[in-house]
C-alpha cells in the first residue's frame, strides 16, 4: 500500500506544498510561477511514485529558469501589445505607431493559419508556409513582417513571460524568404537629366511655386520634410550656416504636421543625429542663400513659423505630396527623365554628386543627417554612373 502523508507538507525553498488530499483522494502539488499559484494534481491510476517524479521535474525546471506554463498568448496579442507600449512610451510617433499596425495586419494576413492559435503551438513548418505568402510583398514590408514574427518569439522566451524556452525565429534553418518583386533602385539623376531639369525650373517654370522647393532640396540634398520646414529664421547671415533641425511629417491619419526634431531623432537618448548645420560660404551651397532671400522679396512671411514655403491658398503647410505631383507632371510634360522624378530621387542625385566630387562619407553623412558610420548613406543613397567610372578611368590614362 502506498504511502499516504495526510498533513501538508513544505517542500521547503518556496519550493511549494506536496500532500495527500483526503477530499479528493489523490496527491496534490501546489507551487508558486510568475507570481500565479498553480496545482498539480496525481492522475487516475499514477502511481505516487510517478507523480512525484513529475513534481521533481517540475521544481528542476523553475529552479533552472525554464519551467514553461501553457498559455493562450499568440502571435498577435504578443504583437499589439508591444505595439501599444511602444507608443505609450512615446518611442513611437502616431505615424509610425499606425505603420506598426499596418504590419501587424499583413502577418494576420499572411499568417492567418496559425497567427491567432496559441505561440506555444506555433512551429517552424507554421513559418515555413507562411513564406509563400510573404513573398507576395516587397523586401522592405517582409523585413518589416519578419522583425515583428521575431519580436513576438522573442518576448514569448523573455524570463518576465516564460511562455517559450526556444524562439524558433532564429533557427538556423529558418531564413527570411526574398520578395517575388522586382526591387525598385531609387537612382540619381545622370548629368544630362540633372541639367535639363535645371534648365527648365530656371526657364519654362520658372515662376512655379515650387521652383524653389526642388532646388533647395537638389542642392542641399535635404529630405523633402526637412526643405518644407525651412523658416528664415534658421539662416544665420552673421554665420552664413542653415540650421537643420526639423522636418514636416505625418500624424496617424495623414495629416501633415509640424515636428521638433528631424527623422533621425532617437526618443531614447533624445539625441537628434540628423541635426546640422549647412555652411553656406561656399560653393557648394552658396546659391541657397538666393533661395532663402527669394520668398521674403515675393511676399512677407507671416505664416506659422515663419516658414520659407507655404500653401497661401489654403492658409497651410505645403505637403510632400504636392512636390512629389508636381515633378511627376513636369516629367511627364517634358520628358526629363525615363525613370519616376521623386523627391527621393532628388536626395539621391545630391549625395552621389557629393560622392563623385570625391567629399569623405563621414561629412556626406553629417551634411545628409545620417547617423555617422550608418550604412545606409552608400548602400541606398550613392551611386555610381557608367559616367563617373569613365571619367575616373580617363584620368589613370
């Protein structure tokens, strides 16, 4: 017969209580996880032996930090609430808070199998399938797909959640799958494309409101937000620097709105990278100072912060948008370029220019409001042209 200990035994070490229950019958485990209570109960026909084998199992493993508790948390909860408390921490802008969303939504949708089951039930073969699906997006949205599927393993496997031991993300037989899309290089203008450009800002549009806009922006190779939040205020005439500190952005429902800091601000260490100063005594950018003079000769400045561009109509900021039509029409009408005329491509053509004039990276970075040593500002923004490379060969000979 076995063994029967009919008063409440301490395991000892907070390691919980193991006893038989008159009541029920059977032995009882009751121990403390993640500050829950939990109870173990001997099964019908388990011998004592056996089910206190399975209480030493279960101590080993709360005393070896793997101890796992089944849990209804899946995929998407785990995501939104990592969502939500980045916003609330403000890490997040509300536009950026929204794009996280929108991510969210294309893993339900691309994972809609297994997204809402249980992550404990989630295996590599669940990832493995959802490729196909992923696949349908551009690289820039899988990479975005791929980084919240990790983060939502990889809170499920943190000690305050012990959901999982393993995150199956990093396994080194799961790889992020490659978009079936033709990847769209952003290009800069070639020499010809840039000076037919010029030439018709400065002549057939040359009384267009936004002449001076796409100028700025060619010339000082700023974001377009960052050219749109240009007020006279940052010129220093004293120093002849442009202060760049800002830009225009989005709030959640795509309004254009007024931010402090430029893109490149981490929220963190409230250190804005992107904030510089443009020297303006030299050749380089000695003609944005007609530009900056220009607007205060065509009307008085006396909008919201003082700005250099301003929708007078609409009493409102001029949107990215905006500039981004206009140049496509102006594409469009005089066949400037073969490729889409974008304002990003316009931030494209300054560096590269910068580059081919043989400027060092690290001060490209700082004039570009790159985070030093980044590599972003020559793997997406500098390229180089068939031009350049006869030109440099022509040189050696």
């Amino acid at each position: 017969m076995e063994r029967r200990n009919k008063k409440t035994k301490s395991v000892g070490n907070g390691e919980g209580s193991l006893y038989y229950s008159e009541t029920l019958k059977c032995w009882i485990f009751q121990y403390v996880i993640n500050n829950s209570r939990k109870t173990m109960k001997q099964r019908k026909n388990e011998t004592v032996k056996a089910f206190k084998s399975r209480v030493t199992d279960i101590k080993s493993k709360i005393n070896n930090n793997i101890y796992i508790d089944n849990s209804h948390e899946t995929i998407v909860t785990l995501c939104k609430d990592y969502i939500d408390q980045k916003y609330l921490d403000k890490i997040t802008s509300p536009r950026s808070y929204k794009r996280d969303l929108e991510t969210l939504e294309q893993i339900k949708k691309t994972c809609s199998k297994f997204c809402n089951i249980p992550i404990q039930k989630v295996t590599i073969k669940h990832i493995e399938e959802a490729k196909k699906e992923i696949m349908n997006y551009a690289n820039s949205t899988i990479n975005k797909i791929w980084t919240l599927l990790n983060k939502a393993f990889y809170i499920a496997c943190s000690p305050s959640r012990r959901i999982l031991v393993y995150n199956i993300m990093q396994d080194e037989n799961l790889r992020k799958p490659i978009s079936n899309k033709k990847a769209k290089k952003i290009t800069a203008l070639s020499h010809d494309e840039y000076n037919k450009l010029i030439s018709i800002l400065e002549n057939e549009e040359s009384n267009h409101k936004y002449k001076d806009i796409i100028l700025m922006q060619l010339i000082s190779g700023m974001r377009i937000g960052e050219v749109l939040a240009r007020s006279k205020d940052d010129y220093d005439i004293k120093e002849h620097t442009l202060h760049i500190y800002n830009t225009l952005t989005e709030d959640d429902n795509y309004n254009v709105i007024w931010s402090e800091h430029t893109k490149t601000f981490n929220k963190r260490t409230q250190t804005d990278e992107g904030e510089r100063y443009l020297p303006l005594d030299n050749y380089l950018f000695k003609n944005l100072i007609q530009i900056i003079n220009r607007p205060q000769k065509v009307s008085s400045i006396s909008n919201i912060h003082n700005l250099l561009f301003w929708n007078f109509e609409k009493d409102t900021y001029i949107s990215p948008n905006e500039v981004n039509s206009y140049l496509n029409r102006i594409n469009k009408k005089y066949n400037i370029s073969k490729e889409i005329l974008s304002t990003h491509r316009l931030r494209h053509t300054a560096l590269t220019r910068w580059r081919e004039a043989g400027m060092e990276l690290n001060v490209i970075q700082y004039l570009a409001g790159h985070v030093e040593g980044s590599r972003i500002t020559e793997e997406t923004y500098i390229d180089t042209s068939l031009a350049y490379v006869k030109t440099v060969l022509n040189r050696i000979s």
